[in-house]
C-alpha cells in the first residue's frame, strides 16, 4: 500500500480523535500516504476527501468527538453506493482504509475489502459491543463519566430515603451498566443480557431499607428498558420513591481518559501495520493486552459475551 485513508463513522466515541492521530502519523512514519475523510462513507461517497499531514492531527489526542466527524450513509448500503464508493477511493490511487465505528461501519469495511479496498476495522464506540476485544474506544471514559454522574447522585439521594434509577446508553450491551453499576455499588443492575423480574428487585430494595440501607442505585441499561417506567414500577410495588436520571448523549462526550487513548494509539498503529502487510477485512482489537485481528465476518456475526461473573459479583456486594 502506498496511499491509505482513515474515517469515522456511526456514533462518535471519546477517543476517535486519538486513533486518527495514530492511524496518520504511523502512515506517515511509514512513507505512505494518508487522506482523512470527512463524515464517514457519506463523505467518501462526495469524494470529500484531504491529505492529512502530522501536524493535521496536532492537538486532538485530548479531544472528545472526531475531527474527522461522522455520518449514518444509507446509500452506503447498497452495493452500488459500495461499488461507487471502492471506485472512487481507486480513482484516487487509495488502496487501503481504516475505519474506526462500530458494528455497522465494519460491516461497511468489509464491503469495501470484498472489492478490492484492503480495510482494517478499529471499534470506535461507548458501548463495547464489539466482540474479539476486551474493550472499545471510548468505553472507558463513558464508564468514568457515568460513575461520577452517579456519585453526585449519591450525595443528594443520601439525605432523603429514595431510590435512584439511572438510565445508561449502551444500546443492545449491557457493559457500560455492568461497569458503572459495579464500580458506583449499584443494588440492582439492569441489562439485556440478564432476565430480570421487576418484583424480586423491588423486594431486594425494600429488604435492604428495612436493614437500614438509606437509598439504593438500581442501574437501567438503554437495551433492557427505560428508566422511567423500572422506576414508575418500582415507586409501585415498594412505596418507596424512585427518581428516573437519563444520562444521555454527555457519557459520548468530553476528554477521553488516558486508558482510551493508549487503546486508541496502539489500535491505530496495528492497523497501519497490518495494511502494510497486506492484510484485509480485519477487525483489529486487544485481548488481554495483546493486539488481535479477527475476520470482520467474524467480528460481526458473533454475540459479545457477557461477564455474567461480574454480573454475579456485584449482586453480591450490593447488600
Ligand atoms: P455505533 O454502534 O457506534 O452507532 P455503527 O458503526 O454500528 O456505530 P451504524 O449506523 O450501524 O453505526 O453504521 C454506520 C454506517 O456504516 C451506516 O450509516 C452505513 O453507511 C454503514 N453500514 C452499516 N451497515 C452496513 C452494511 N451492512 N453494509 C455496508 N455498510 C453499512
């Protein structure tokens, strides 16, 4: 490969920045070529794109969003927008892409290296519901931002006897409820990989108030349902005052932790290197510290294991 280009796309995650960082100045460091393009495979399909040079990507490794920026593309997903979208890349002289997104932007990469484009994959989302990586970019830092959310919620709920329902993003994973729910001491953890029976929590909830417990966090995974109505339910079945927050869009945004961005740098590296020898139609991922690559067919096909010992573990500590 001699010319490569780099997008982002789907949902933006803390830390995208700091993988375009990696991905052009590894190319750089390696004598090729680079090119970023703007608003993921909308923009490759408008043909926007721009070299992109080592000091193109200064002062971003700290910032939350992609400079890069992102877009859903429904043309994308036909396999002419696919044809048009390989053509123009060769008509450039392009013969290499990473793309750092989530599920569906992998799926799009490996369109790509079916018609010839070599493609790395780099999970780029809060979620981690990317499977054949212990962690995706971002994931991290939504934890963080969820856990002091929580926190701040604590003091308040402190003082009054109530019960705290947090809703968290995570679309159909419930990792980011599982992490921030274990590292904030949530009593009950709500996640779409585990059945739950809103009447057990409820017990659970008025069992620990009458052992003295003042307040409770039960932690409401996007993909299992809305915080709302457990909250609603609860309030119902206990008679004890349960108080809905939605976090939303802020666990997308800020400055990524340094965790986010050590992933991100080595990711972006790896995929450079495994362009450079010729690889392709790769998911790239760290499992248990080491670089990986695994089919993006693979990486797509298969359900992200759930860490039901975690799972377990916090139940057990939320006494
Ligand atoms: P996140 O999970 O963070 O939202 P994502 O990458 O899963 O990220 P999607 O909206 O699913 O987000 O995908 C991003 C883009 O990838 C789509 O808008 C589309 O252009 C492209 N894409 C998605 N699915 C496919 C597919 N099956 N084939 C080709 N391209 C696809």
């Amino acid at each position: 490969v001699k010319k490569i280009a780099v997008l982002t796309s789907g949902g933006d995650s803390q830390g995208m920045n700091a993988a375009v960082r990696a991905v052009v100045r590894s190319a750089i460091y390696h004598g090729i070529e680079v090119f970023g393009v703007q608003r993921g495979y909308q923009g490759l399909l408008n043909d926007d794109l721009r070299p992109m040079d080592l000091r193109s990507v200064g002062d971003i490794i700290q910032r939350g969003g992609t400079i890069l920026q992102t877009a859903r593309c429904k043309e994308f997903t036909t396999p002419e927008g696919q044809q048009r979208g390989a053509d123009i890349l060769r008509a450039r002289g392009i013969d290499g892409l990473v793309v750092i997104g989530g599920d569906g932007s992998y799926q799009g990469a490996n369109k790509l290296s079916k018609l010839g484009i070599k493609t790395m994959g780099i999970p780029g989302t809060i979620d981690n519901d990317i499977p054949y990586t212990d962690y995706t970019i971002g994931f991290d830092t939504a934890v963080g931002i969820v856990v002091d959310a929580i926190n701040k919620i604590r003091d308040t709920m402190s003082s009054h006897e109530r019960t705290s329902v947090v809703e968290v993003m995570g679309r159909h994973c419930g990792d980011i409820a599982l992490y921030a729910g274990l590292a904030s001491g949530a009593e009950t953890i709500i996640v779409p990989e585990v059945p739950y029976d809103i009447n057990e929590v409820a017990e659970r909830m008025k069992h620990n108030f009458a052992k003295g417990k003042r307040h409770s966090i039960i932690v409401v995974a996007e993909g299992a349902g809305r915080g709302e109505d457990v909250a609603n339910k609860l309030t119902e079945l206990s008679g004890i005052e349960a108080r809905v927050t939605v976090l939303g869009h802020i666990q997308r945004g800020g400055t990524p932790t340094a965790q986010d961005r050590i992933l991100a740098s080595r990711l972006g590296d790896f995929a450079v290197r495994q362009l450079i020898e010729g690889n392709s139609g790769k998911g790239c991922g760290v499992i248990d510290g080491e670089l990986v690559t695994t089919d993006i067919d693979v990486v797509t096909s298969t359900k992200r294991p759930f860490n039901m010992e975690m799972y377990d573990l916090a139940l057990r500590l939320s006494q």
